[in-house]
C-alpha cells in the first residue's frame, strides 16, 4: 500500500502539533504559576501565626515590665505594619516590601525577648517560656516556607525563560515572580562581645 502525504494532511499534523504545544505549554505555566501562588499563601500563613503570638507575647511580658512602654509600642507598631502589607502578583518589589516589613517586626520582637531576657521572673514564667518557644517553632517554620516558596518561584520563573515555553509565557502575559532575599546586611556577623 503506498501512502502519499499531501499538503492538506501535512498541515493538519503541523496544526494538531502547534495546538498541542500551546495547550500542554499553558498549562504547564498555569500549574506552575499555582504552584507559586499557593508557596505564598504558606508563607503568608506562617508569618500570620507569629503575628498571632505577639498580642500574648506583648501582653506576659507587659505583667512583668510595664515600663517598657517603648519597646511595646514598637512591637505593636511593627505588628501592625507587617499585617497591613498585601502581596498581589508576587513582583521583587512587593516581596521586598513584605520582607522588610517582616524584618522590622523580627528586629521589634528581638528587643521584647531581649527585655524577657532582663527579668529574671519572666524568664522563669511557664508562659513565657512556652510563647518564646513558639515564636522560635514559627521563625523556623517561616525559614522553610520561605525556602520552599523560592524553588517553587524559581520552577516557574526557568519556564517562563526557557525556550519555548517563553514565548507562550510573552503571549498570555505570564510574568517573572520575585523571591525572598537575605535582609540588608545579614551578609555581615554581627560582632559579640562580653
């Protein structure tokens, strides 16, 4: 039997293979772009539970210090400020917002611990140790969220790139997400002295 390709059945595979590639390529960065979606959504999670330990922190170590007035409106502020910052399409610049924001709060929350550090009965008191230890289990939990997030952003920002599915990315409007980046001078050891 002798089979003949004409033009008309030539074009067809050339049409069902460039529908094939546009649908399995838009899905693919749609999956990927979901992915990264629901990577911040864990991150914003775990910042949400530290937040939600700094009313009880504030509030045990007050009991304690009640005049360390500055240091609790400071925390309260910080608190404030890094729960108002919403974080819509994941742009380097909104993400950077959100860090810095969260690292004010880190700093604000690092000098109420430190003031816990100076009493010696706070210290001693159950319920600040157990807040101190979950505000400790949720640091670490933003570590890892925050990790996974940017190997979540990073699969999906190499598709974006990467030839061909870049130029399916340029089409449907598909753009580059942005990661979490060390705070400004965490390069630098901090110096301790005694």
């Amino acid at each position: 039997m002798d089979f003949k390709l004409n033009s008309k059945m030539i074009l067809g595979i050339v049409v069902t293979g460039l529908i094939l590639f546009v649908w399995l390529g838009y899905n693919s960065l749609v999956s990927k772009e979901e992915k990264a979606t629901s990577a911040w959504a864990q991150v914003e999670n775990v910042y949400q539970r530290r937040a939600d330990l700094i009313p009880n922190l504030v509030a045990t170590v007050k009991g304690y210090a009640a005049h360390e007035n500055e240091t609790f409106l400071a925390v309260t502020e910080a608190r404030n400020n890094a729960t108002s910052i919403k974080v819509e399409n994941l742009s380097k610049d909104e993400i950077a917002k959100f860090q810095k924001a969260q690292d004010g709060l880190g700093q604000a929350l690092g000098r109420l611990i430190a003031i816990g550090e100076a009493y010696p009965d706070l210290k001693a008191s159950d319920n600040f140790r157990d807040l101190q230890a979950q505000l400790e289990s949720s640091e670490n939990r933003i570590a890892v969220e925050r990790n996974k997030f940017n190997e979540t952003v990073r699969a999906y920002n190499v598709a974006t790139r990467r030839f061909p599915s870049n130029i399916l990315a340029s089409i449907f409007g598909f753009e580059m997400k942005g990661y979490f980046t060390a705070a400004e001078g965490a390069e630098v050891a901090p110096k301790v002295e005694f």
